[in-house]
C-alpha cells in the first residue's frame, strides 16, 4: 500500500534556505553536481522512500541511477569514478540526506568505507577488481568493524585472522550493525592477526560473498534508518587468501582512517536532513490556522523558525569550511568530530522541534520530519557517538585521552 504524500514531496516544492548566499561560494560544476543530485532526489527518492521506511526496505532500483550520477566513490579519482572536488562531494552527501539518511548512508558505506579504503591501501589487482565494479553499482560493500560487544572501542576487537602461512588467513568472529550487509558482494572486514608476521595488528581483509564460512543475518525490528539493511556478519572459520588483505592497512589506524571520510560526508549530510525539515515545517506553519490566523503569526513560532534558520545557517558555515581544509589537505580528525557532532546534534534537536510544530501530522509518515528525526537517532550514534566525538575534541584540547 503507498503511503499518501503530504506537501513537502510535491515536486519542485523544495526552497532550501540560504540566508548567507553561501551558494555564490561554489563554482560552476559544485552548483551542477548540487542541482543534478537534488533533482533525482525530488524524481526518484521522494516519491516512494516513506513506504521503503516503513516497509524496512532500501530503493534498490535506484543504485544504478545512482551509479550513473557518478556518486559511488564520488570524490575518488579513476577506475569510473566521477573525481568530483570534495565540496562537491560534501554536496552529494547534503542532497542524498534531504530525501533519507538511508540513501546517503548506501552512498556514504559504497564510496568512503569501502572504495575510499581499497583505493588507499589496496593492490593494483584488489582496486581494478572492485573499483570500476563499485562504481558502476555492480558490486556492493559493506565495512564490518562494530563488535557485538565492541562499538565505541573498536581497538578491543574480539575477531581474529589465524595466520597461515602460505595459505593466508581464518577469520572468525561476528560484526554486528553493519550498514548494506546483507546485500554486499563484497566485506571489507577489520581483524586482529594471530600468529605469523603481523601477530597482534589489527588488519583489514577483503571477503567475497560466497566463501565458506561467511554469513550475513539482516537485523530487523528497527525504528531508525528503516530505508537502509542493517545485518550482522558472521565469520566462521571462513579461509581467505593472502591476496584477500588489504597491504597498505597495516593497523587500527588505517581502520579510523576511513571513517573521516565518512564522517566528513555525515557532516555535510545532516545539513539536509535539516533544511527537509525547516523547509517542511516553515511551509506548515504558514499554512495551517489555528486561532485568528495561521501559526507562523505567532511569536513563538516564529522564535522557533529563527533557531532553526540560525542552526542551519551556522551548520553551513561549518562544512563549507571543512570542505576547504580538506581541499587543501589540511583537514584533521578532531575538525571532523566537531562538525559531525555539533551538526548532527542539531539536526535531531531541530527534528524534534520540528515534529511538535507539525502537531498530529507530525507522527505521519505522509510528513518527512518525523522520519528524518527516527533517522538521525542512529546517525547521532554511528561513526562515533554524540559523546565520542566530544571526547575527542577533548582529546584535542588536553592533549589527555579520557576515552578509557
Ligand atoms: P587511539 O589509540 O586513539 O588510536 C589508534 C591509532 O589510530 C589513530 N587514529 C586515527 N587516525 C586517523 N584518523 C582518525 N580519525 C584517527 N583516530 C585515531 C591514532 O593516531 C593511533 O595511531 P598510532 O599510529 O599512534 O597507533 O585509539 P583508541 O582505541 O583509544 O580509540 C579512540 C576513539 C574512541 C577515538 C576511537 O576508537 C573511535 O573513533 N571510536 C568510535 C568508533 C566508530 O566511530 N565506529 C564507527 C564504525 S563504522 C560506522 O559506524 C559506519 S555507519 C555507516 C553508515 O551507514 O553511514
Ligand atoms: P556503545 O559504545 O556501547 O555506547 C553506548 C553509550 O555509551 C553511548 O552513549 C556512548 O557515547 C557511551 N560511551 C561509550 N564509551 C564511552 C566513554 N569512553 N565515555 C563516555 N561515554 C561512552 N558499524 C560498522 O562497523 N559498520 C557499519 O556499517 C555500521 N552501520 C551502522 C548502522 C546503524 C543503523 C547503526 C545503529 C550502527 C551502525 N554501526 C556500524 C555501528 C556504530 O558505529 C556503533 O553503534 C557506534 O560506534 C556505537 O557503538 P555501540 O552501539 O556499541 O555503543
């Protein structure tokens, strides 16, 4: 049954707020990639992604298009990918969440967690293998560092790689919470080695679908990120070859590597979920009476539009900024931390303000705010917790660890 459409999946409905012209910063292909992205979002996500939510489905017919748009790997240069500048590539990110956190999480999963990872630290056979595959949406990834039992420190990781010699590697363990696994062709899967060379080091391996050993269970029951497959991997004394790890990824630290780049596109994707639900709620507020006229002639309404217009337009600020430093390669981690915490927090702050404006159609889903505010529950968590990422800022600043 389809889920009946309110007003903000009206096409060309959609007025994104700028109050500080922080569109007359980007250059001409960051306004087509921008332009090119919201119109497939508007045609070909809107339309369907309140029944894929509510259906725990993920838009599937859409990963070709998507391909086509060159936003697999988007900011990744040869072997098929578009090799955007990586304001353009924030962009994408930003158009993707406006329709689903789900969507740009497919994209963010394909392209930072697995093709960024295989395109640093890969082999020249690992790379032709999969890149131009990936990137065309042939091949799905999913990136399996989260432990049942270990998600905050991935460093305490219980699944290992028995080394082998010759032979390669036995992995066995279980990953948990992990984004598109159910549908990947390919897990890029992190390990602690035993034995040989590398005994104790945390090390990345590439696992195909269909070797002995290796299963994937989609996790059900979700309230949050329902248009995205979540699942668990589990690794069975599953054998890989030698060829199947990854050369260049050689600690924990090439792991945490991967995830600024995904961090990074969480930073600049809350800033639409924000403007879905401003440009929603403004909309509503103007149009629905209750007393003498509509709500928005209220003062308190009104203070309500003002917060979200100056949150939106600080968090805008924030990854224009950070699209620069990492531009001009000066972009470090607690930069990233700063930004994905602050704007993600304020996107599910500004979500939940949101929902109570809209009232009773508030908790439709015919509305999209309440499932941008569902969502960004699990965007506030992965990628590293409201809290982690103040711990690293903390870090930062002390130059002392209270992670432990
Ligand atoms: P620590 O001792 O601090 O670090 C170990 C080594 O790693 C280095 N490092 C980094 N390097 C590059 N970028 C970063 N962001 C880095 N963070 C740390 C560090 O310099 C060190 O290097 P070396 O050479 O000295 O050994 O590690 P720790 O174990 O104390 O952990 C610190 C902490 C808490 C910051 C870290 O564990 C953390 O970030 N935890 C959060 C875990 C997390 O974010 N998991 C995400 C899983 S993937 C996911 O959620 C995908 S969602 C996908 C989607 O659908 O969009
Ligand atoms: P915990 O680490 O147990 O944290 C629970 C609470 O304790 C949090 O509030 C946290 O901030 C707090 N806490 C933890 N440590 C400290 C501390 N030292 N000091 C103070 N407070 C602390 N992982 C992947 O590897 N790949 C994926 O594709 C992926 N996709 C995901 C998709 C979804 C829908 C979800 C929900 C999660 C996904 N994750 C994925 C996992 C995600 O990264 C973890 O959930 C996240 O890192 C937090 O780990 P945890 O859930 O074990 O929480």
């Amino acid at each position: 049954m389809p889920v009946s459409r309110g007003p903000c999946y009206a096409p060309d409905m959609y007025r994104p707020l700028d109050l500080y012209d922080y569109d007359a910063l980007l250059n001409d292909e960051e306004r087509a990639v921008r332009d090119t992205v919201r119109r497939f979002v508007t045609d070909r996500i809107l339309p369907d992604i309140a029944r894929h939510w509510r259906d725990g489905t993920f838009p599937m017919d859409t990963v070709p298009e998507m391909a086509e748009l060159g936003l697999f790997g988007a900011n990744i240069k040869g072997y098929g990918c578009a090799g955007m500048d990586n304001i353009a590539y924030g962009l994408v990110m930003r158009e993707l969440e406006r329709g689903d956190s789900g969507v740009r999480s497919f994209a963010s999963v394909q392209g930072a967690l697995v093709m960024h990872p295989i395109h640093a630290f890969g082999s020249d056979a690992q790379k032709d293998r999969w890149l131009p595959a990936m990137a065309r949406g042939e091949a799905i990834g999913c990136f399996g560092l989260t432990e049942p039992d270990k998600g905050s420190n991935p460093g305490g990781m219980k699944t290992t790689a028995r080394f082998d010699g010759a032979n390669g590697y036995v992995l066995h363990g279980a990953k948990m919470w992990i984004t598109n696994a159910t549908l990947a062709h390919v897990a890029l899967v992190w390990a602690r080695v035993k034995g040989g060379p590398d005994d104790g080091n945390i090390r990345g391996f590439l696992v195909e679908r269909g070797t002995k050993g290796f299963e994937t269970k989609e996790t059900h029951n979700k309230w949050s990120l329902r248009a995205s497959i979540t699942g668990e991997i589990v690794l069975d004394e599953c054998r890989i070859p030698a060829s199947a790890v990854l050369p260049g990824a050689t600690s924990l630290r090439a792991a945490f590597s991967c995830l600024n780049g995904a961090r990074y596109g969480i930073c600049w994707g809350a800033v639409g979920a924000m403007q879905a639900v401003f440009d929603e709620v403004l909309e509503y507020v103007k149009t629905r009476v209750q007393f003498s006229g509509p709500l928005a002639k209220h003062q308190i309404v009104q203070l309500k539009l003002a917060e979200m217009a100056t949150e939106i337009t600080k968090a805008q600020a924030l990854v224009l900024r950070l699209g620069q430093l990492k531009e001009a390669g000066r972009i470090e981690p607690h930069m990233i931390s700063l930004a994905k915490r602050n704007n993600v927090g304020q996107a599910l702050a500004m979500a939940r303000v949101g929902r109570d404006m809209l009232g009773a159609n508030g908790i439709l889903l015919d509305y999209q705010t309440g499932r941008h505010l569902c969502n960004l529950e699990t965007v506030n968590t992965y990628e590293g917790t409201h809290d982690i990422h103040a711990l690293i800022l903390g870090n930062e600043l002390t130059g002392i660890a209270a992670f432990d």
